[in-house]
C-alpha cells in the first residue's frame, strides 16, 4: 500500500560518504605522499640503467625499494641477479652521470 497523498515523501539519507579517488586520497595523507615519491624515484633510477642492460635482461627486473643506504634491484631468477652483478659498476656510472649516485643492492624476487 503506497503513503496517502498528502504526506510529504520520504528522503533518505545516505550515511556512506562520496568516494575519494586513490590519487587523492594519496594526496591527502603525508606518508603516502613520501612512499609515492620514493616509489617514483626508484621507477627514474630503473629508466636511467635500462640503457646499459643488454638483450631482454629489463624484461626480468624490477624497480625495488630505495632508502638512504642505496637502491634495490629485484630481479626473476639467480641468473639474472649474476649477470647484474657483473654489470654494477657500469650502471652504478650511469646512475652518477644522472645524478643520482648510490649502491645498488641485487635482491632476488620470493615466488
């Protein structure tokens, strides 16, 4: 049975607030603001270094976590990790050249 004509219809009220979008949510909250800056900076290291690796080797790597003692590679497998350790002294170079100086850590990826 529907409400009589002369009473006024009934509002409901949302008590979920509207959605805020992941970026700025982001935005808003200073520890996720440092943590997608060093998120960045740690993608523009791998973009520095992506020239001086050969073959398909970029297909096998991952930009890692960056802190104060240096910068993370995480990498597929243990073949991969050798072949870039023979490889950090030059990406180390292309790193300073950049300006961006610092170790590089090879830490293998967990499956």
């Amino acid at each position: 049975m529907s409400a009589p004509r002369y009473l006024a219809p009934k509002i409901q009220r949302v008590s979920v607030p509207d959605p805020m979008p992941v970026a700025q949510a982001l935005r808003a909250h200073e520890g996720l603001v440092r943590l997608g800056e060093r998120l960045e900076a740690s993608r523009r290291r791998l973009r520095v270094i992506a020239p001086g690796l050969p073959g398909n080797l970029m297909a096998s790597i991952q930009p890692g976590p960056l802190d104060e003692d240096g910068w993370s590679l995480l990498v597929a497998n243990a073949s991969v990790a050798a072949k870039l350790r023979h490889l950090l002294p030059r990406l180390e170079a292309l790193l300073a050249q950049a300006g961006l100086p610092g170790r590089i850590r090879i830490k293998l990826l967990q499956q």
